[in-house]
C-alpha cells in the first residue's frame, strides 16, 4: 500500500506552549488512523496543520509523497468534518452539498448529478430541499459529511465526529462511519478523546498526550501492548491496573514486592536487562487476569474488595498490599463470599513500565 | 409561599406580583398618557377644524366647535392629500434622504467594520475617533456642516484642489447640491453606528462554517458573500429598522443647515410640520399632516419591526 | 482561518475614514480660535495665525472680553448697547450674546440633569416591570417604545397646545417633563435589557431567605445592574443634552438651552458670528465627547434599544 499521509517533524508551538511536539508519522492510503488523546493534548492541532488551517512551526506535510506546506488552505484538497458540523445554516441540504463543487466550478448538471449521488450515500436523498433547522443532529453531521465527500478529498479528516451526538444516534452514525470507510475505501483522520471510537473505527491509533507522540500502532498493539503506562490508562474500561514495586529473585524466579507482598513473574526477555532493586510498575488489563485457586502456580493473592455484576461479566476490586486492582470475569468466575482470592495475570500480556518514566521496559533488541 | 397565601386570603399583599408589577409600571402609563396619548387625541380631534391661536379662539372652545358646529370636517386631509403637492412631495423627499443616507451608511460602515476585523496598528485609537461623529449632538453637526459647506468653505477649496481650478459650489442654495449636503451631513453623523452595529455583528459570526467554506476551497470574497453576509442577515435588519425610526425624524440638522430650503429642496416631513405649525401658525392643519405622518409611521415601523421584534423581547 | 492581512487599500480607506470623521470636529475647534475677520474668507483659513480666545469670551466671559478691550467695565442693564459695540457685535446679536450664553448652559444643565433623573427613575420602575412580572405582555413595551418612534414634531404640534393652556411653556418644570417623556422609551428599554441579563433566579434565591419582593428589587436587583443604571444614566443625558426640538417650541425666552442658543445666533446674524457660534459648539460637545467615550461600549445598546449587546 502506497503512504498517503507522512509527518515530518511537525511541530506547533504558541509562544512558549508547544503544542504539537516534533510528531512524525505515516498513513497508509484506504486506512483509518484515529487521533487519539485527552483534550488538549494537540490533536486539534494537527489536524489543523493537515488541512491548512494553521502553519506548522517547522516540520513537514506530505501528501502523496510531495510536500504541501506551501500550498495554501483550501487548495490541498482534503476534507474537514468539523465537531460542531459547521453546516451553512441559512442554505438547504442542496445549497450545502453544492457549495464546494461551486467553488471548484463545475457545470450545473454535473453537480446536480454528484450532489443527489451524495445525498443518496448518506441517507439525504430525500431532505435535498431541507434546510438545517429542521435537521437532527446526526442529519446535520450527514450533511456535513455529504459535503466534504462530493468533492472526492484525498484525506477525509473528522474532528471528534460523534461527540456531539446522544449516545443512541452515537451507535447509529458509528456503523454509517464505518459503512462510508468500506464503501468509499477513503483514507481517513479520525480525531477522538473516546477510545472505544479510535479501537471501533481506526485500523491506527496514534495516542497523544501534552503534544507528544505516545504510541502510534494499529489499533491492536496499541490496545494490548501499550508502550507507556498513559497509554494503558488511556485506552480501556476498566484501564490498566498499575502496581508499583520493586524488582526482586527469590530463588531464581524474578517477582515484583510491594509492602512485602509479591507478584511472581513469568519468565520475560524485558527482564533480561534489568537488575534487582530497580522500581518497576506492572501492568495488567482488568479482562487478562484469571481468579484461580488459592495457591496455584504464578498467581498471587488479593483482598476481596468488591463485585460489580454486568450482565455476563462482573467487575471484580481487590486490594493488592495498597493498589485497588480491577478485573473483569465471566459472572460464572465471581468467587463468593469474602477474604483471599488468587490472580493469575496471562503471562504473555503482562506489562513491564519503568516506574519512573512511565515508558515500557522492553525487550532490548526490539526497542 | 404559605406566608403569601395567608396574606392573600385578608385580600390585599403588598408582594403580590400583579400588585407590584402593576405599581411600577403607573408612572410611566401616567407619564406617556399625559404627554403622549393625550396630546395625541387632541391632534386627531383638532384635525378636523381649522383652528389657529392666531385666531384669537382658544383651545377648548376649538376642540368643542369640532363636535357640535357644522364644519368642513375632513377638509384638511382632503386637502393635503389632492391639493397640496408640499406635503406629498416632503414624504417623499423624506424617503429619499432616509433610502440614500441609509444605503451609503451601510457600505461605509461595512467596509470600515471588516477592516476592524484584522489586527493594525492603534486599532483601540481608530476605533475611538470613528465614532467621534455619533457622539455629537445633531444642532451641531447641522452647524459644522454649515461652516463646511459654505461657499467659502474648505470643501470647495478641497474640491477646487482636486479639480484644478476652484468650483463656485453653491451648496446650501442650490437644490440639488442641498440635497446632498443634508445626506453628506446625515451621513457623517450616524455612519459610526452602523459601523459599531455591523462590527458587533462580525465578531459573533460563527468561526467554523468560514474555516469549513475555507477548507472546501472557497476565495475570501465569495466566503464574505456567501457565509459571512448570510448570517448577518439579522443584525443588518436592526441596523436598518433602528436607523431608519430615526431618520425619518430628520430635523435638528436640516434646520441649521438649509431650513428646508433653498425653496423646499431639502424640506423633509419634520420640517414642513415645522413650518405649517410655528411659521404659518396653522395648528390644526398641521395636525392633519401630523396625524396622516403618524399614521404611516406606525405602519412603516410595524412592518419593520416585524423581523426583531423577536430579539427585542425576548432575553437572548 | 488563517488572519487576513491588512492591506495597502484598507490603509488607505480607514486613513480617508478617519480625515472624514475627524475633519468637521477639527474644523469647528479651529474656528472658534479664528479671530472674525477670519471667520470668512476666501480661500478659508484652516488653521488661525492670529489665534485668539475672544470667542470663548464672548460666549463664557463677555465682561472680562470688555475690559481687555479698554472699553466699558461696567455690564449693566443700560450699557449693554454699548457693550455689544465694543465687542464688535451689533445691538440686539449682542444683547443675546451677553446674556443669554450662561442661561443656555444653564438651561442645558438643569433640564438634562432633571429630564434624565425623571427618565431613569421612570424607566427603571418600567423596566423592573416589563422584565420581572412581564406587566402588560408584549403590548406595554411596544406602547412605550411608539414614544419613540413618531416623528416628534408630530407629536410636538398638540404638545405646545397643551402646554400653553396649562402654562407650561417656557418653564423648567415643563421642559423636564417633556424631556423625561421623550427620552422613557430608551431608557426602559436599555434599563430592561440590563435587568434581563441578570438571571433571575437571584431574586428567587434572595426571597426563598425571606426577602420581600421589594427588598430584592432594592438590596439584589438594584446593586447589582449598578453599572448598566449609571451607562443609561450617561446615555439618556446624552440625549436630553442634544435635544432640540422641544426645546425649540417649548422655550422662549425665561428658559433656554445651548442647542436653542446656538440656532438663534444663526438666525439672528446669517452667519456673522461663525466663530462665537464655534465657541459655544465646542463648549457644548465636550460634556457629550467625555461622556460618550466611558460609555463607549453601551452606546450600541442603548442607540439599537438593547437589541444588540455587545
């Protein structure tokens, strides 16, 4: 597959606010990659810095592999959704999806062909002559949406597209999203602070936080395999459980302690490098940690805390030495009563973080 | 509540609501009923005789010679109407000079509002000395624009600067250069507030849809026609609707500009009211007018006011 | 977007703007400094090199003007003839000028002091009215507002009628009335869209603690749009500084503002006294130019009757 979007560099800074930090990364042609990040965190930004809105304090932008720094907003032939539609409310639906083949000068017929082709895609084939007072929301956002794609963007960029939306008209516009990527294979920018959009729609995840670059993988690795311990809170609900100890062997098993309590480990190559005494966070997702039997091999012992039942699964707290860790289990698995119960973490997405940095122990010759 | 509802019940609460609200909104009915509706009904009532103080009838004995003598009643705004092109023509001047000076008013603070849009130096200074003009009062406008505008005065001068050889412009004495002193003058004056209007109106524009037109490619002249000026469609009407109440009034500069004259070039209805009333001391037949112009004033702001009498009312 | 650029052309429109704005008030300064064989001339003389304040004496200080000029010291009844000589200034021009220049300012102060407190304490009661107990729907504030907007020459035609035969022409107390009556419409209407802004769930909270209605109105409402009352307060002096017409038809002789005086040294002399005339028009805008500048950012409220906030 051809790159389609790639980052260079890209920074943005606000006086002495760095907004976006020395970003790089590269979008493969057809694919979804979602901006994932706590507002504020510069994905705003950089969507603006694609789509031309604001200049780049250095850095590049590559289109197609040709830079398009210098080509000015409006010429770069991307498209922007914006979070509130940003409909033109005194023209209809029509007048709407006309307006940016009008600027680019089509013949009358031949927008009038593309327009009612458009509406049709995206369910307005029947609203043409409304005018957006009398749109619901996520006609609005079909409007929107209409009106950027008729004029066949290289990139289709959505700012936070679903959030202004109830949670019933969430799902919907969900599935009609992911309808428009298969049908229309566009290469998508997909800006969210909402994680279960980013792992429903992105194939990438670029995870951004305080204007830096965290994590960008597919959707996948950034989910199991987070690289810092923002990413593994970020991403997931319950997020990532974070025990902070400290590094040990005791009889040639290595184990983390904390409070004199202990988490033995399975063998890791992260490890291999890392000596006893260094303090070492362990991650572990709430649904990748099994209750077993007191006592059985390679778990470790928690105090019931509390059981919140959902349905099929149930949200297990228990108190590990003073971590509250939270796991998800089949209701069948909920151990009654109260008192000790055993975790046993699967073994391979175990999460190692350097506690001071936050970054992800790995191993040596893969990072 | 239960304290209310006690008091209630002995038949008179000074915390009532109906009470209170009905209490303070007394002086100003009594107010405009003694100075407004009052002498309103003795226009309508005098308007049907032919009373002047100069007759030497006094006012009541007039006002009953209207109910029980035989009178020509209703001749005055016959009159008026088929035989006095004076009073016709004054409405229509009125029209004009409020239509032109509106219109110029609107391009001039437009252009000057979009310019504020964008970052220059000493903005907060400009800004001030542009509104210079609105802060006048209207006798004096009316007496600079005299002084300007005389036939000695530095406008010809500039004019003969431009032109190459000085222009005997007779402004004030001849009609149709008259006509234009009093828009140039009316201009002058209340641009500002157009100017202040149409800003207030651009900075409240929604950003997004301009940054959404700007992505699709749009130039920032066919932006400005085709999403900026759209959803300015309603401020723009309170600027005309309240400028345009006002204009019609047009008065305190014309007087000490031209009088209304040379003849009655630039005798606009205020003026011609005037002159029936105070020079030629015909008060009921000035009425008359008076009472046909208020007839049509009514019309012509309810029909304007139709459009904001929304956002007047309600709290935004 | 990205910000547009000032340009070259927009340089020179707001250049031209400002020439225009300003030129007519600069103009009228320089004027009132011109000494009278100045006053016409042709070509015009912008700016007076020969500068003098005696225009700003005539009209502030006729005695002081005399007794530089070494003519009489005396400003008596019976040497006011030769008074206005001496001054340059022909008899009855001149009986008015000595005169009636302190009694018009004075007569401006009185009637915009009382016209606006009348206005305002009116208006307010309206205004709390209309927006709290929403008295009389829609029609009231409309009714109100109709004060405005007829052309008020129309309405001054009955107005003198009435008020000679009640003999309230001429006098202060019938000039304030009048000039209260012509300027309630804006100052309910500015007054109400302040209270407006004001949530009224203030109040609610305020009588909940047992707060009359009055004492909220008074010790909650009150306090708090203190500054929306003062920038009415401003505004409507404003206006009742500039009116005119009422004025005009209301006023003869015992009673006179500076609008009336200006109009009259006009008439009296076709122009001849171009520079006194500048003098008292200076004079007269400085109160408007000071007040309209701290209240700068209310004037749009109260000129478009709070249809327009900002």
């Amino acid at each position: 597959m051809a790159i389609k979007l790639e980052l260079v560099n890209l920074r943005k800074e606000y006086g002495a606010l760095v907004a976006v930090n020395d970003m790089s990364l590269k979008v493969e042609e057809g694919e979804t990659m979602a901006l994932l990040g706590p507002s504020g965190c510069g994905k705003s930004t950089t969507l603006n810095m694609i789509v031309g809105l604001e200049t780049p304090t250095s850095g590049d932008i590559l289109i197609d592999g040709q830079s398009v720094s210098k080509i000015p907003v409006g010429r770069r032939n991307v498209g922007l959704v914006f979070q509130d539609y940003a409909v033109f409310t005194h023209m209809t639906v029509r007048g709407n999806m006309e307006y940016g083949l009008k600027v680019r000068k089509v013949g009358q017929r031949e927008i009038n062909q593309q327009v009612e082709k458009m509406a049709s895609f995206v369910g307005l084939a029947d609203k043409l002559h409304r005018k957006p007072a009398e749109l619901s929301a996520s006609e609005m956002q079909r409007v929107a949406i209409g009106r950027t794609l008729v004029t066949s963007p290289q990139i289709l960029l959505l700012d936070e597209p679903l959030s202004n939306l109830e949670s019933e008209m969430r799902h919907q516009m969900r599935r009609e999203l992911h309808r428009i990527q298969l049908e229309t294979k566009q290469t998508i920018i997909y800006v969210t602070h909402d994680q279960i959009e980013a792992l429903s729609l992105a194939h990438r995840i670029a995870v951004m936080n305080l204007g830096v670059l965290q994590q960008y993988d597919t959707s996948y690795n950034v989910y199991h395999y987070p690289r810092s311990t923002f990413v593994g809170s970020f991403l997931g609900n319950p997020p990532m459980n974070f025990i902070k100890g400290t590094l040990k062997s005791a009889g040639g098993q290595r184990l983390i302690e904390q409070d004199g309590a202990r988490i033995p480990l399975p063998s890791m190559k992260e490890l291999a490098g890392v000596s006893d005494g260094a303090a070492v966070t362990v991650g572990i997702r709430a649904e990748t940690a099994d209750i077993v039997p007191l006592g059985s091999p390679g778990s470790f012992e928690a105090e019931l805390f509390a059981i919140e039942p959902q349905g099929p699964e149930a949200v297990v707290t228990a108190k590990f030495a003073n971590t509250l860790l939270k796991v998800v289990v089949p209701t069948s698995a909920v151990p009654k009563g109260s008192g000790s119960i055993a975790l046993l973490p699967h073994a391979n997405l175990l999460a190692l973080f350097d506690t001071q940095s936050g970054v992800r122990l790995m191993n040596g010759a893969a990072s | 509540m239960s304290s209310q509802g006690r008091v209630a019940a002995r038949g008179f609460n000074p915390n009532d609501k109906k009470y209170i609200g009905g209490l303070l909104i007394t002086p100003i009915q009594i107010l405009l009923t003694a100075l407004l509706v009052f002498p309103f009904v003795l226009e309508l009532i005098l308007s049907f005789s032919e009373w002047s103080p100069v007759q030497g009838i006094g006012l009541w004995e007039a006002v009953g010679a209207v109910f029980t003598e035989d009178l020509d009643q209703g001749i005055n705004y016959s009159v008026l109407i088929t035989e006095e092109p004076r009073f016709l023509e004054a409405l229509g001047r009125t029209a004009l000079i409020s239509v032109t000076s509106l219109v110029l008013e609107f391009l001039i603070g437009l252009g000057l509002a979009t310019i504020f849009l964008k970052a220059f130096p000493a903005k907060r200074v400009f800004f001030t000395a542009l509104l210079t003009p609105m802060m006048i009062m209207p006798v004096v406008v009316g007496y600079t624009w005299f002084m300007l505008l005389q036939y000695t005065g530095p406008v010809n001068q500039v004019i003969g600067w431009i032109g190459g050889s000085q222009p005997e412009l007779q402004w004030l004495n001849t009609g149709f250069l008259a006509f234009f002193a009093v828009v140039i003058t009316e201009v002058w004056h209340w641009t500002p507030l157009f100017f202040l209007i149409l800003l207030s109106g651009l900075n409240a524009v929604p950003q997004n849809p301009i940054r959404a037109a700007t992505v699709l490619g749009a130039s920032d002249w066919r932006i400005f026609w085709s999403v900026v000026m759209p959803s300015m469609k309603g401020i723009i009407i309170i600027a005309f609707v309240i400028r345009g109440m006002e204009v019609i009034k047009l008065f305190d500069e014309i007087y000490l500009l031209t009088r209304g004259g040379p003849g009655t070039a630039t005798e606009t209805i205020s003026l011609y009211l005037y002159k029936l009333a105070f020079e030629d001391f015909r008060l009921a037949y000035a009425g008359s007018a008076g009472f046909i112009v208020l007839i049509i004033t009514v019309v012509l702001i309810n029909v304007m006011l139709r459009p904001i009498r929304y956002q007047l009312l309600e709290k935004r | 977007m990205p910000p547009k650029r000032f340009t070259w052309y927009n340089g020179i429109g707001l250049t031209l703007a400002l020439i225009f704005a300003l030129f007519p008030v600069l103009w009228m300064i320089s004027t009132s400094f011109k000494p009278s064989n100045e006053w016409v001339r042709q070509p015009p003389v912008w700016v007076s090199g020969d500068a003098t304040v005696e225009n700003y004496l005539t009209v502030l200080w006729p005695s002081a003007l005399l007794e530089k000029r070494g003519g009489l010291t005396q400003y008596t009844e019976g040497g006011e003839q030769k008074v206005a000589e001496q001054t340059g200034v022909g008899g009855a021009v001149g009986d008015i000028l000595n005169k009636s220049a302190w009694q018009a300012i004075w007569g401006s102060v009185i009637l915009s002091v009382f016209g606006t407190a009348l206005s305002i304490i009116v208006g307010l009661m309206a205004a709390i009215s209309i927006a709290r107990y929403r008295f009389g729907g829609n029609t009231t504030p409309f009714f109100i507002l109709s004060g405005r907007m007829f052309p008020p020459i129309a309405i001054a035609i009955p107005f003198v009628v009435m008020f000679s035969d009640v003999g309230a022409t001429d006098t202060y107390w019938g000039l304030i009335l009048a000039y209260g009556a012509v300027t309630v419409p804006f100052s309910t209407w500015m007054l109400k869209s302040f209270i407006d802004d004001l949530p009224k769930e203030i109040e609610e909270a305020a009588m909940m603690d047992g707060m009359s209605r009055w004492g909220a109105h008074l010790r909650i409402t009150l306090p708090l749009i203190k500054g929306g009352v003062i920038a009415t307060t401003l505004f409507i002096f404003i206006l009742n500084w500039s009116e005119f017409l009422f004025a005009l038809i209301l006023a003869y002789t015992k009673v006179s503002t500076i609008p009336v005086q200006l109009s009259k040294y006009f008439s009296a002399t076709e122009g001849l006294l171009i520079g006194v005339q500048a003098a008292l028009a200076t004079v007269s805008i400085v109160p408007l130019v000071i007040v309209g500048f701290f209240i700068q950012k209310h004037l749009v409220r109260g000129l478009t009757l709070g249809a327009i906030k900002r």
